[in-house]
C-alpha cells in the first residue's frame, strides 16, 4: 500500500514499504519545487517498469543487454485523451530480431498496460 500526507504548501510526502518520496509543483504554480510532480512521477513509473521488465527478460534469456535507455514525455492531455511518447534504446551486442523482440516485451511491461488498458479508480471516504 502506498500512503501519503501533505508536507507543506503543495507539497505531498508519499511513503513506499521503507522508502519516503515527495512530490511537489514548481514555484510557478505555487509550490516549492521540492520533488518530481505527479505527472513526472507517472512517467517515472513508465521508463522504469520499461527497463526493469525489459532487463528481466533480457536476464532470462542470457542476451548481452547492457542498457535499456527510455525517454518519456506526455505530448498532449485533454479530455479528448493523452498522448505520451516513449522513445527506447538498446545497449549491447544484440541481433536485429533480439532487439525487435525487446521492444515487443516493452510494451508488455506492468505500467504500459495498466496506462492503455481500462482503469477504474474507486474512491471512498475514510
């Protein structure tokens, strides 16, 4: 489970098993810049779900992958949806068919389908 609480200002403090993280806004929309904002910290979650099951993969068939280098960026958000760009690179002595099979698990990583499949959010009152 993850928890959090407001620290000051804007600024959330947000606890995860032994690990403490903050989020916050820039000074310009009134907070004090003190950690990644929340969409920063989505797309945290996409490069480094990306790399991680990526890598695992990578491990289980004993291929030479060095590195999985993502660059995330949400291009556009409306009501009408998001679009958000993800460019990823592989390191590493690899065939051309281990890196299009690379890409192909990429996109099967937990954070990718949680983002483009169907997602209810239930919310109640404690």
């Amino acid at each position: 489970m993850i928890t959090g609480n407001r620290k000051n200002k804007l600024a959330a403090e947000i606890q995860i098993r032994n690990h403490t993280l903050v989020s916050d806004v820039s000074a310009e929309l009134g907070g004090n810049d003190e950690g990644p904002d929340p969409h920063e910290l989505l797309q945290a979650a996409l490069a480094g779900c990306t790399i991680i099951t990526v890598q695992m993969y990578a491990n289980r068939k004993q291929w030479p992958l060095e590195s999985t280098d993502v660059k995330i960026k949400i291009l556009s958000e409306d009501k009408e949806g998001t679009v958000i760009s993800r460019d990823v690179s592989f390191k590493g002595n690899l065939s051309q068919e281990q890196r299009d099979q690379l890409l192909v698990i990429a996109n099967k990583c937990p954070i990718h389908r949680l983002l483009t499949g169907p997602v209810q959010i239930q919310t109640q009152m404690s």
